[in-house]
C-alpha cells in the first residue's frame, strides 16, 4: 500500500541496509532519504522535515543515543524509531528514556520497520486514517501549554524538556481531563510494552511528571492519586466538592 505523504529519513552508516531500505520503501511507493552519519543530522532537518526518523545506535561520530539527546534537549520531538545490533536491554531503556518512540532488534524484516512506524504515527496522529492531532487544540493550564500537534510542552512560554514515557503520560492524561484513570487504563493508553512499562511501573513516570508540572509533587494539584484506583488530570483549579 503506497504512503505518499510519508516521509523516511533513515540515518545508519551500514550501506547494504541504506540500499536495502531505500528500495524496499520505493517499491512501497514511501518517500526516503538517507544519512551516513549522525554529525550532519541537525542540518538536515534544518531543510528537511520528514514523518520519522529511524536512527542507528551504533556509528562512528556521533552514536545515535547522542543524536537523539541533542535533539531532545534542543526540544526537537519529531518521531524517531531506533535501530541497534546490541542485545543488550539497557540500550533500549536508555534510549526510550532519552524520547524515542520505539526500539528494533537488527536483524529485522523491512515489513516490520514499516510496521512499526505506521504505528507510531498512528499514535502521534500523524497517518491518514489515524486521529488528526493538528485538529486538537493545545491543552493551557496554568503557565504551561501542551500542544498536541508538535508534541512540546510549554511553560511561559519556554519549552519544557520531555522523555517518551512523559510525554505519553501526559498526552494521556491530558487527553482525559477530569477522569479516573486506573494504572491499567493508563497502561492501555500508554502502550506499556513499549515504554517497559507495569501497572506499578507507572508510579514512576507520574512522580516525574509531577516534578515538572505541581508547585509541591508532595502534595499534588494537577496530577491527582485518587486511592485504591489510580490518577486523576485536573488542568486548573476547580470546585473540590465536584471531584468528590
């Protein structure tokens, strides 16, 4: 099925996989575009801005964990799916910690890699036929802005940095103002065998994405434990007697 309005940009210094990918995704009628290397990868998306990128871990330069935290910490939060030879699990939740959006296991089927980023745009909102974030207006409560269509969090005005796991918390979370969300619901939301994620493990990003969004995480206004269930989003101030 031909994605025309989807666009690759695939950074990895292995020239068979470029070559490989490039034709596999042509022949699917997909738009790609290529890099050797990770050094020049901020100039690139300077002119270019495509879908996705699918990073390598592993090159010589500049790694791809380091490109993906200068573009994190830049505020950059375009997709990116990261590829890696390596078996070793840290890698994956380093990387997924740093805002990636997925992780794949060389060696892999091009049909999966295309897989996997239809589904990642499809939870972005990014894909025909998907939510159309850009239709959403952003969430404002209090000095803080989230705008759903270019995924940045705003205090003031200034951007907020976000790792994945938050920013999927807080998309959900805002996407459900005022509603109960038990761990299990949450973790549905969040996909949590993408984010390494059990019911339990969500205590922890929500204790991070206190710190960044409550005056006091000790005693949380916006983020809310309602007991024995779960989480409560409450954007600004309102009647306690109404959430009782």
């Amino acid at each position: 099925m031909s994605d025309p309005a989807l666009q690759i940009l695939l950074v990895d210094d292995d020239e068979v996989l470029r070559d490989l990918l490039r034709t596999f995704f042509q022949q699917q009628g997909v738009e790609i575009s290529v890099l050797h290397d990770a050094s020049g990868l901020a100039r690139r998306l300077q002119r270019e801005r495509p879908s996705i990128i699918v990073l390598d871990v592993m090159m010589p330069g500049v790694d791809g964990l380091t490109a993906l935290k200068q573009l994190r910490s830049g505020g950059d939060s375009i997709p990116v799916i990261m590829l890696t030879a390596r078996a070793e699990g840290a890698d994956r939740i380093i990387g997924l910690e740093l805002g990636a959006d997925d992780y794949l296991g060389k060696p892999f089927m091009p049909q999966e890699l295309l897989a996997r980023i239809r589904a990642v745009l499809r939870r972005q909102g990014g894909m025909n036929g998907g939510p159309v974030a850009q239709r959403r207006a952003p969430c404002r409560f209090g000095a803080f802005e989230f705008d759903f269509a270019t995924r940045t969090l705003c205090r003031d005005g200034k951007p907020v940095k976000l790792t994945g796991s938050e920013y999927a918390l807080l998309e959900a979370f805002a996407s459900h103002p005022l509603q109960t969300l038990s761990r299990a619901h949450l973790l549905e939301l969040l996909d949590g065998a993408r984010h390494r994620l059990t019911e339990r493990g969500i205590d922890v990003p929500v204790w991070r994405l206190r710190r960044l969004l409550e005056d006091d995480p000790s005693n949380p206004r916006r983020v809310r434990t309602v007991r024995g269930i779960g989480y409560m989003f409450v954007p600004d101030q309102v009647d306690e007697h109404n959430l009782a």
